[in-house]
C-alpha cells in the first residue's frame, strides 16, 4: 500500500470526510443560482486544464497531502474552510480534482513518491507539528555560518525569484498574485454594455504596485516553521555543502533584526509572517497579498519570511540586501543533514 492509499484509509473514518458535501460546496460555489436546481450544469472551475497541466495538479496535491499529513493531530478538527492548515482543505480539493478526471474518462496514475518522514527531536518540531515557534533554514553551509556568527542575513529582492526558472522549489513570481476562473462563470462588459463570454480561464491579479503601475520592490529572508529533513531533497547546492539552521528563539532573532534594520534603516518596515497557502482555482475569501501568500504547490515547505518593506520609499538595493545583526550563537545552531550539530548551541543532534 503506498503512502497516499495509507493517509486515504485513515482519513476515510473520520468524520469529517465527507464527499457529498464537498460536491454539494462545489457546486455551490461555482453553478449561478439560476442553474442551482438544473442537474444537467456542472461546474467546472478546472475545465480548461490540459490533461497534462490536470495530472500535474493531482500529482502536487498528492505530494502535499503526503508530507503535510500527519502533523499537529488538533489540525484534524479543523474545517476545510479553514484553508490549507487542515488537512481536509487538501482532501477537498483532491476530491475536486479527480472529479474532473471522471468527467474526462482519464485513468489516473500512481501517487508520486515521496520518501518516508525522518523522526526529529521536539526541540525541532514546529508551529505545524503542535510545538513551539521556531524557524529553519537550508542553505549553504558557508553562508549559515556567516548568519551564525556574524548574523550576516542575507534578504533577497523578491523580483528575483521569478528567475529561477530551472528551481522549481524556490521559482515564483512573487511580485504578483492572482486566482483564476473559468471563462464560462465570468461575464465581461463590453464598453456598449453587452455582455461577452470569456473563452478561456480568466486572471485576476493583485501586484505590488502603486497607483501609477509602478512596481514596488521589497526584500524577504524565507524560513521553514518545521524542520522536515526531507527538504534537503528540494533545496540541493552544487558543491554538496547544504546544512541547515535552526533558531530556537524566533522572537530573540526578530528583535535583533528589527534593532539592526532600526540604526540604518528606520523607515522600512520589518515583520515575520507565515504564509498562506491557497488555490488559485478555488481562493480564500480574503484579500491576496503577493507578500504573504502563495500557491499551494509551495504548502509542503511551511514557510515563515521576514519581509523588509519599504514602501515607496527609497530602495534598499538593485538585488540582495544584507544586514548584519550580530552572533546569533546563543539562540541557533547548524546541523548537517544526517543531523549532526557543527556549531552553535543546541542538542548534539536533530534525529530522535
């Protein structure tokens, strides 16, 4: 039986694994009043997917489902509505998903695999996990060591990250957030008022932007809530030198960062956030920020950032910004990923 069959069967028992009211939501959602009482309508937000861009979908949700499942248990009383910390937001739009495949006929391939989950020590585990606050990040082994002793913490300009286009853990366009909806539940105004319908899906976009379209640039340190070993899979270095740090204090390390940015920088605006995952087919009720959120594919990192926002103000540089905030030694360590600890204070290792 392979992981996601295994998540399925334990799911399928609880209470709230319930299908019938996913479909009767979805069809809620996304059918006009007017068609409600006509079965012959179906909505159809995927509708305009190729079979390929559809398989790729499931494939994403699956390997979420898969390493998001299974961490704080209180996350399974959760609603569905509450978005993607419960786990029945993922099973929902699994469901959603594979009901497009029975509409198309389309066989549906085994779940990607995803390897098993590495046993860490509580003083690793999460907001995500049911733990304390705490924060992770894998990169270099160089560079952490200059964030650890130094406090060297290196920003970058969230422009960037849409050129990453052969990283697929770390590539998004960060400037710009949006949801989409199929053409055929969009009416468009033409300028004599006539109504059009829209052939294809249609965007709606949020961008960081002022009211004259000029972009408004700011700058991020990205994080993990969790420390998930896995990740080294997804955030490989070509010299072979990952590692990764782990803060054990997260209010300390943003008081110093905020104390730092405050001598050189006091109009910026400094704050952690942890972001909100959505689906771009199926959006949160609530205003999209291209700062604090992105799409579900991401949800399996856990990310908290630390922004540095200037607003219109001057900006910090043309790429990277660093800031030095001094030794972080007392409140962090490093630790290799077959979790052994090479500087800092902290347990000898991260494995249980």
């Amino acid at each position: 039986m392979s992981d996601i069959d295994t998540i399925l069967e334990r799911r399928r028992t609880h209470r709230h694994w319930d299908p019938e009211l996913w479909n009767f939501f979805e069809r809620v959602s996304f059918v006009s009043r007017a068609d409600l009482n006509d079965s012959s309508v179906e909505p159809r937000p995927l509708e305009h997917l190729s079979n390929a861009a559809l398989q790729a979908r499931l494939d994403s949700l699956e390997r979420n489902i898969q390493l998001l499942d299974g961490g704080d248990p209180r996350r399974d009383e959760m609603s569905a509505d509450d978005g993607w910390l419960s786990p029945w937001w993922w099973h929902r739009l699994r469901h959603w998903t594979l009901s497009e495949f029975k509409r198309r006929g389309l066989d549906v391939r085994p779940a990607p695999a995803v390897p098993v989950a590495i046993p860490v020590r509580e003083e690793f585990r999460g907001i995500h996990s049911g733990s304390t606050p705490k924060l992770f990040r894998i990169s270099r082994l160089p560079f952490l060591e200059d964030l650890l002793v130094y406090g060297s913490g290196r920003f970058g300009l969230a422009a960037g990250y849409q050129k990453m286009q052969d990283d697929e853990a770390r590539a998004d366009n960060e400037m710009k957030k949006g949801y989409r909806r199929s053409g055929k539940l969009v009416a468009i105004t033409a300028p004599d008022g006539s109504e059009m319908k829209a052939l294809e899906d249609v965007s709606f976009d949020t961008a960081r932007m002022t009211s004259n379209m000029v972009e408004l640039p700011y700058w991020m340190l990205c994080l993990s809530s969790d420390l998930d070993p896995r990740l080294f899979d997804d955030f490989p270095s070509p010299e072979g030198d990952d590692a990764v740090i782990a803060i054990f204090e997260p209010d300390e390390f943003m008081r110093r960062v905020r104390r730092a940015m405050a001598a050189t920088q006091p109009d910026v605006h400094v704050f952690a956030d942890t972001v909100f995952y959505y689906d771009v087919y199926h959006p949160p009720r609530r205003a999209i920020s291209p700062v604090t959120m992105k799409e579900m594919r991401f949800g399996y990192q856990r990310e908290v950032r630390i922004v540095l926002d200037p607003g219109q103000g001057p900006a910090l540089a043309d790429g990277p910004f660093t800031i030095a905030i001094g030794s972080i030694e007392d409140i962090a360590a490093i630790y290799t990923p077959d979790g052994r600890r090479v500087a800092g204070s902290g347990p000898d290792s991260f494995l249980v």
